[in-house]
C-alpha cells in the first residue's frame, strides 16, 4: 500500500474518533465499535459517537464492553483521524457533520452505493453484505486479534443487514464462522439486538397496522405497501421499535416495496423503504435527498402524511428495475 493508504492511516493513528450515522443500527455502532476496540489495543485514544439520539439504543447497549461512546457533545472540535462507518454522506452524521473540518484526516468505511467518497481516505465497496465486512477485511490486514467483544459487534452488523442471512453468499458464511469460533453467542446477540420487545410494542404496531394501505397499481406495477408511525403511536415504544415496524410491512406478498413513514414533527417524515428485488429504492431515496442500498434505503420528506406518500409514490415510478 501507498504511504497515504487508509491501512497506514489506521496503523499510525494515535487520536481517532469513530462516527456512526444518527440512530445508528448495529452495522454502524457495531463496526465503529470493533474498529474502536482494535485501534485502542494498539494504544491510540479512541472515542466512538452518534449525533442522536443522546444514548446508545437500549438493543445495542451490550456491544459496547470497552465503554467507548462518548456523548456527541464530547468529541472534540478538532482531532486527528475521523473514521465514519456505514455513513454515506455527511449529512447522515447529523450535528456531527462539523468535526469533519477539524480532522487532520477523514477515513470513510461503507457499503452504501450512495456513497458520495467525502472522506480524505475512502474505503467503500457496495458489494459488501454490511460495512461490518469491510471492518473485518481492515482488522485483517492489520492483523488485529479477533477477540469475542470485536467478533460480537461485528456478528450483530452481518446479520442484522442481511436480514438473518436471508442476503448472504458463502464468503458471509465463512465470515460469520469467524466472529462464532471467536466465542460469540449468536442466539443470546440476535434476541438482544432484533428479537428482545417490550410490550409496548405489540399495541404500538397494532394501531400502525391499522394505517396499512396496499397500493397493487403503485411502484411501476409491483405494488406499494406503506404505513404511518405517529408520534401519539410511538409514544410509549423505543426508537428501535419504531424502526423494525418496517420489517414486518415488507413482509407483504403482493408488493414489491414497502415504506414506513414515521413521524419526527409536526410536519417532518423519515421513511423507510424495503424492496424484494426489482426495483432499486436507493435511487428512490436518492431524489429525496436520501440514499442507502438498492433494496433498503430511507430519506426524509415534508409536508402531511399524505403529502409525504405522494411524493415517495412519484419517486418510485422513476426508480430503475433491477
């Protein structure tokens, strides 16, 4: 590798800050997490951070065994290296877009074809199943002891963002058999990460459910299913509840794209779309002002609900087939 290459960014560093996008899932805490971990068996001082919300999801609070998040407001104003994982734009980091300015250098780690490369260092490859991969080939590389708490947060990106492996090629196999000789417990890591609800949940989707609307003629014929999250509805329920609301609309057979539009104001919207696999919604998400994957992807919209679902049924009739 060449002087300036990311790996000799990574073995130099001595200051990193580790960033995830806001409301981070398991792919970007776990991933900063791991690298974080790493970083500081090498000696360098490390501090892991999300803009928001104020405190790790309450799912993914058992990946972090080396306490190493820190409160957005404690990451400082200038540093060495900034690493941001599973992030494809800076606008994803929230209010934490403005320490990219005061980093010596800006190393970005992703999988997203949306990817826009705003990093000083990019290592990006959208063929990737999770950014969680990319942070395994890095540790690699370094040659990086594979210990159980990194082999932990890495296993709770993989299967997390491939859908419990529903999206996986044999070398996502061979990774995760890694991370599991590793010693992690993947029937305790999936019920903590995706399976463990509070009751609260069950009343919650009940009414979301009842807002559920199949659109047959919508998504260049494939059909649409959304459903709204208000905040009256996600009131008593944990962010990470109101994000797998997604996970059980898409399971709808007669359409090819789901979307959840969940309240976050009076009159602002995030959205998250899931496709089966003909038409590509990060393009969708794109034309938002959104982005993520082909088959999953999310932005923010205004206006009404309705309003809202309008202008994702319009980006939907221009989105490419796959």
């Amino acid at each position: 590798m060449s002087p300036s290459s990311p790996l000799d960014l990574l073995r130099d560093a001595r200051d990193v800050t580790l960033l995830a996008h806001v409301r981070p899932d398991a792919d970007a805490l776990g991933s900063a997490l791991a690298l974080g971990r790493a970083l500081h068996q090498r000696g360098a001082t490390v501090r892991v951070s999300f803009a928001i919300p104020d405190e790790i999801p309450e799912s993914l609070r058992g990946l972090d065994a080396g306490n190493l998040v820190v409160p957005a407001d404690q990451v400082p104003e200038r540093a060495g290296l900034v690493i941001c994982l599973d992030t494809p734009a800076p606008a994803r980091l929230g209010a934490l877009a403005a320490r990219l300015d005061g980093a010596d250098a800006v190393l970005v780690i992703d999988h997203h074809a949306s990817n826009t490369r705003y990093g000083t260092h990019n290592l990006v490859d959208d063929t990737a199943e999770a950014t969680a991969v990319l942070v395994l080939r890095v540790l690699d590389e370094l040659g990086a002891p594979l210990d159980e708490p990194i082999a932990r947060c890495l296993y709770a990106g993989l299967v997390t963002d491939t859908s419990g492996f529903r999206r996986a090629r044999p070398s996502t196999h061979q990774a995760a058999a890694r991370l599991l000789e590793a010693g992690v417990d993947p029937d305790k890591l999936a019920r903590e990460v995706m399976d463990d609800r509070p009751f609260a949940w069950l009343p919650m989707l009940a009414q979301v459910l009842g807002t559920a609307r199949l659109e047959p003629d919508e998504a260049q014929g494939f059909g649409l299913v959304h459903a709204v999250v208000t905040l009256e509805a996600a009131a008593d329920v944990r962010l990470e509840e109101v994000e797998g609301v997604v996970d059980v609309i898409r399971t709808t057979r007669e359409a090819e794209v789901a979307a959840v539009l969940k309240q976050q104001g009076p009159r602002e919207w995030t959205v998250s779309l899931r496709a089966v696999g003909k038409i590509d919604v990060s393009v969708a998400a794109r034309s938002l002002g959104g982005g993520g994957h082909r088959l999953a992807a999310g932005c923010t919209v205004t206006g009404t609900a309705e309003e809202g679902l309008a202008a994702v049924r319009a980006a939907l009739r221009e989105a490419p087939l796959l």
